[in-house]
C-alpha cells in the first residue's frame, strides 16, 4: 500500500513538476523605431502549455552583445507575470543584469552583457502555443553607432563557452526553461537593426540649379537628425543640410549622388542624372551621315525648343518626345521637309521638369536622339 501511494506521488510530481508542454523556443532582438529601444523577444517553436505548471517561469538567461563603447541599460520589463496562475496578474517581473563582461580575447571590442528574470515571487507566462511571439523586455543601448553594428545576440555555437580566453570562467550562453528544469532554447531568430533612411523628395532641376530636399519617410523621433553629403560627376559637392542649391554655371551631366545619414549612423544614397549621362551640357550635334546633321537649344529648356535641322532636300524629319523609361510622351511635335537643306522650327515643350528624349526619325529609316533638360 505504502509503495503505490509512493508511485502514485511520484506519477503526480512528474506530471505537475517536471513536464512543460513547450518544446522549443528562440530568441529574437529587434530595434523600436518609436521607443529607440531594442525589444528581447520569446518566439515558441514548438509546443504549448496545459496546466498551471507548464506556464512556469524556470531560470533563463540573454546575453546581448555590443560594442565596448556602449552600454546596456533595461527599460521595460513586460513577461512573465508574478502570481500569474490564474490569469489575474499584470505585474511583470524584472528582467535585470545578471553578468558583464568586457573585451574578452575571443571578442575582442565587445561587451557582453547577460539579462536574467528575478522569479521571487513565482512567474507565469498566461498561456502560449506554437507561433505565439511575446514580449519579454526592452533595453537601451547607449550610444548607437554604425547602425548598431556589433549589437547582437550570443550565439551559443559560435560565441565562446566559460573555458574561452578571457571569459573568465562566466558562462554567458543563453537559456530558456519553462515548466521544469529542461532547457527549451533552441537558437536566435533573425535581428531586427535600424532601418536606414528612406528618399521621399528626389533631387531636380529648376531654372537656378537643382534643390536637393531629402526627408526620412516615416521619421523616427530617434533618427531624425539627418546630415547630407552630395557628389557631382567632378567628385564631392559637399556636406550640406536638406536644401543644396548651385548656379546654372555649375551644371554638368553627369552622375550625382546624395548621401543620407541619420543619428544613429544609418545612411541610404540616390544616385540620378538631372542633366543626362552626358558630360557637358553643350548644344547636341550628331551625324546619322555625311548628308544629316541637327541640332537644339536651349537646353535646359523651358517652354520653347528651338531645332534646327541639315540634309538632303527633299528629306522628312520627324520628331517626337520620349521619358527615359522608354514611354512616348508626346508625338509628332514636329514634321519637316527639307527644301532649302536647313531648317529651324520652334517646338512648343508643355512637359513638366524632367529629362526626355528628342527623337528625330530621317525618311522613316534612321534616328537621332537629343537629351533634353525640361525646367520652369
């Protein structure tokens, strides 16, 4: 009788004490664009809870990894519960720093930083399955530089164990258990970093130079601090704010580019051509051969262009405006005959600013394209 209310005990303990429904959970770090704070996820694999048990908070550990010259602080702690067996509980327990550790020899430039949760009084998740992601603390990083480079998650198969050089016997390997003593982590899902900038407002030509106006889309209160660096086809322009302006005299075709980098050194470029690829803008002149040549101006234009044309009398020009995606966008803006050998038309543009194809068509056969630089 004594040995069967023993077995029957034992069958209890096991079942309430030392079984948990979750079987496999990762962790995942992903950076707040509107907290500036870095968000410690639970991500559940495989599994999920049944009893009262199973939703115990057991021993766990995350080890942060970031550069030496910032510093770790935890902010927020949201999961699990205190006294949360019933499902009344909202007050979270703390998730603070257990170990530190800087600049060991196999992470040389690195501090490690290892966040545990303070389980007095007992801790329950409510209740959780497969797929399920929750929230268990926010942390600072301080400062951020690089776009946070080097702020990560420990990697218990590449990172040193406590025998590495440097490590000082501490063991910063992360762990999760619930419900029981098993270990349930199984790895690091994929970071979340700053994102880098966005280009809302591209640069473009008017009639005094080009207006560089380059926001972040959807700002982040964090990373709204933006500085700008321009490039033209001569080489750096210069480091400027938002708006860049420079004399017609200065335009040249060409390749330009702006550089945009937020506070937390998160940078974007866009590279355009105002002007065309062209190095100069000089009025075009092409042979389609010996008896053909034309010729525009101004350009940059603005709502008259003036072209002239040369070739064997007789000759049909036509002329027609393409975008630089290929799309006609306005046709038979001009049709010519040649009966003098030189002719000068005047082609009224109304396009709006930007860069076009002036394509003249001779007899149907051959073609010549003009680049045209459309201002107001």
């Amino acid at each position: 009788m004594k040995k069967s209310i023993f077995l029957s005990a034992l069958f209890f303990f096991t079942i309430q004490f030392g079984y948990s429904q979750i079987e496999s959970v990762d962790y995942s770090l992903r950076y707040n664009e509107k907290t500036c704070l870095f968000d410690c996820y639970l991500i559940v694999n495989q599994g999920k809870t049944k009893s009262t048990v199973s939703r115990a908070q057991f021993n766990s550990q995350v080890t942060i990894i970031v550069p030496v010259t910032s510093n770790v602080f935890i902010e927020e702690s949201y999961m699990p519960l205190k006294d949360n067996q019933t499902f009344r509980s909202s007050e979270p327990v703390s998730w603070e720093i257990s170990n530190e550790l800087e600049q060991p020899q196999d992470l040389q430039n690195s501090r490690l930083v290892s966040v545990s949760p303070v389980l007095a009084p007992t801790a329950f998740y409510n209740e959780l399955e497969e797929g399920d992601e929750v929230k268990l603390f926010s942390l600072k990083v301080n400062p951020i530089e690089n776009c946070a480079e080097g702020v990560r998650l420990f990697d218990n198969n590449t990172d040193p164990s406590s025998i590495g050089k440097g490590m000082m016997g501490a063991d910063f390997s992360n762990g999760f258990t619930i419900g029981g003593v098993e270990q349930k982590y199984h790895g690091n899902s994929l970071s979340e970093l700053p994102s880098p900038p966005t280009f809302k407002n591209l640069p473009t030509p008017n009639k005094y130079g080009i207006d560089f106006e380059v926001n972040m889309l959807d700002e982040a209160k964090c990373q709204s601090a933006m500085s700008y660096t321009f490039f033209g086809p001569k080489g750096k322009i210069g480091d400027h704010n938002a708006f860049y302006s420079f004399a017609t005299s200065q335009q040249a075709r060409g390749e330009y580019k702006v550089i945009a980098t937020d506070e937390l050194g998160c940078s974007s470029e866009h590279k355009f051509y105002p002007f065309g690829k062209e190095e100069s803008l000089e009025t075009q002149k092409r042979d389609v051969d010996v008896e053909f040549e034309s010729s525009i101006f101004p350009n940059p234009a603005q709502d008259i262009i003036n072209l002239t044309v040369f070739g064997k009398k007789g000759s049909v020009v036509q002329a027609d405006i393409f975008n630089l995606e290929g799309k006609k966008v306005r046709s038979s803006v001009a049709k010519i005959q040649l009966n003098s050998g030189e002719e000068t038309v005047k082609i009224p543009t109304g396009l709006a600013p930007g860069v076009y194809n002036l394509s003249l068509t001779i007899d149907n056969t051959d073609v010549v394209n003009h680049k045209v630089i459309i201002i107001k």
